[in-house]
C-alpha cells in the first residue's frame, strides 16, 4: 500500500496538437490491471512546439499482489485531426511487489476489502431457539 511515481520526459521534436500522456499497468503475462491519462477526452490538451520538454508524474499506491508487473508509458495527440499515438513505449519498467505476510489476498488487486462474520452458535440440543 505505498505510494510511488511513476515519472518520464517528453521532448517535442515536431508541433504537436491536443496532447495528452498516459501509463498502463500489466502483468508479467499481459493482462491490463489499470492505468491512466493526463487529461479526459472531452478536455482541452495542452499543444507543444518544437524543443518544447515536459516532465510527466503518475503518483499511484501500489495495492497489487506479490508478483511481477510491467508499465507502458505514451503520448498521443491529434494528426489530421484523428487522435494517434505519437510516442509510447511497452514495457518501460518492470518491478516485483513482494510477498506480503498477509496471506489473506484474493486475486490481483487489493481492492480494501474489510471482511468480518457475525457468529450465531447453533443453539445446544435440548434449549428453544
């Protein structure tokens, strides 16, 4: 459950419209877990220049199970105005989450689950319910 960045640079090499960067969280086999961009579809993107660089951050706390797991990182922005991946890069970090001594985790994702029971012991034979 601790917090990390996930951050990369950018440089603009051409003009570049309607920009938004963007990480997506894998597993080692290629399922994808979660991930997100810097601005929502319907938002106003930055534009860059030409020489133009940027420093992008993805704060995230990392609630995965044990095991291995992969971030792709990319940027993408309008061509003739379609939206098309500019950059990106598969597979920019790999990093393990270790066992936990928790062992009570299901599945791939803590999702913060607080389980609890309510006991009701079966009356003794014999006693009215």
């Amino acid at each position: 459950g601790r917090s990390y960045v996930l951050r990369y640079e950018v440089s603009f090499e051409g003009a570049c419209r309607k920009v938004r960067f963007a990480t997506q969280f894998k597993t080692k086999t290629g399922v994808e877990l979660g991930g997100r961009a810097t601005h929502r579809l319907a938002e106003d993107m930055p534009d860059f220049q030409p020489g133009d660089r940027i420093s992008v951050s993805f704060e995230f706390t990392c609630v995965l199970a044990p095991g291995t797991y992969f971030a792709n990182t990319g940027v993408n922005g309008l061509v003739n105005g379609e939206r098309e991946s500019l950059h990106r890069i598969l597979d920019a970090l790999m990093f393990q989450v270790l066992p936990d001594p928790d062992d009570s985790l299901v599945g791939m994702v803590d999702l913060g689950i607080i389980p609890s029971i309510d006991f009701h012991p079966a009356p003794a034979p014999g006693t009215p319910s």
